[in-house]
C-alpha cells in the first residue's frame, strides 16, 4: 500500500471504494478536514461518493525487551515509511504511535491501524511485538477531550520520544 504526505493530492483516475476507505494519501486536506472520495460505482456508470472522516489512533504494542537503539531507528522509519504519524514513544519493551488516519468511518479507520504494524514489521524491522490497545476516535472527540483537559494531549513535540 503506497501512501503520500498529507494534503497531497489524488491521482488521476480516483479509487476504488475498498481503496478509498483506507488510503490517507488519497484525499487529506487539513486535520479535521471532511472530505468527499469521489470513486467509480460498481454498475451505475455513474460516480458514488463516500464522505470521508479524520480519526485520532492511539496503537500500543509491546513485546519481549529489544535495544532502545534499534526500537527508535525502527520506529523512525516507521515513521518515514508512513509520514502521517504524528508522534511515537517507546521503551525496551513497548511503544505507543499516534496519528491521524482519513477514512469512512470508524470499522475502517480501525482496520488501517490494526494492519499498520504488521504491514511495516519487515520493511521498517519493528521489533515482533503485538499490539496490545487500540483507541479510534473521531476528530470531535479528540477536540473535545483537549477542550476539558483530559484525553491524548496533543502531539507535541512531534516525532520519535523515549517514554
């Protein structure tokens, strides 16, 4: 699955619906955004469109004890390789990323997270460990929690951190 920076644009040709649901690259514009996917309709000749939401992820993972050099080179790639993620913090023996993911809806957003560690295990060399929590929440949501002073704060500094 290729992805692109966010508020790139969508290439020529659109997307599937399957595609459009659970690609960020494909139509991200500023965080909390909606945004229309526009997709071939399977039949109708026409074009269907599918309202697309921004979801705040939380991923947690842990595992056995790995090098704090190597869980922070891997997760820098991860990081590289997926270019949304917003920040990520790490330990000998877990991690916690966080990002913003476009997608349909909730079912779809969470499926996207649950695929991100496994899909870049090989190519970002992850330590093999399993993802233990996961949080979706919808943009409003997030705001909100911000708002009342408790939840995920935001995420700053950006970037890779030791707990």
């Amino acid at each position: 699955m290729r992805r692109g920076r966010p508020g790139a644009l969508p290439r020529a040709g659109g997307t599937s619906p399957a595609t459009a649901a659970g690609s960020s690259a494909q139509a991200r514009g500023a965080v909390g955004e909606t945004r229309a996917l526009t997709s071939v309709a399977g039949g109708g000749g026409g074009d269907a469109v599918e309202v697309s939401r921004l979801w705040h992820i939380t991923l947690s993972v842990s595992g056995a004890e790995a090098p704090l050099a190597e869980v922070r080179r891997a997760l820098e790639q991860l990081a590289h390789d997926h270019p949304f993620l917003l920040t990520s913090r790490y330990a000998r023996d877990h991690a916690e990323i966080r990002y913003w993911e476009e997608a349909r809806d909730l079912h779809d957003a969470a499926a996207v997270a649950l695929r991100l560690w496994g899909e870049h295990r090989s190519t970002a060399r992850l330590p093999p460990w399993e993802i233990v929590g996961l949080e979706v929440i919808d943009r409003e949501t997030y705001h909100q929690r911000i708002a009342e002073g408790y939840g995920p704060l935001p995420a700053t500094p950006v970037g890779v951190h030791p707990f």
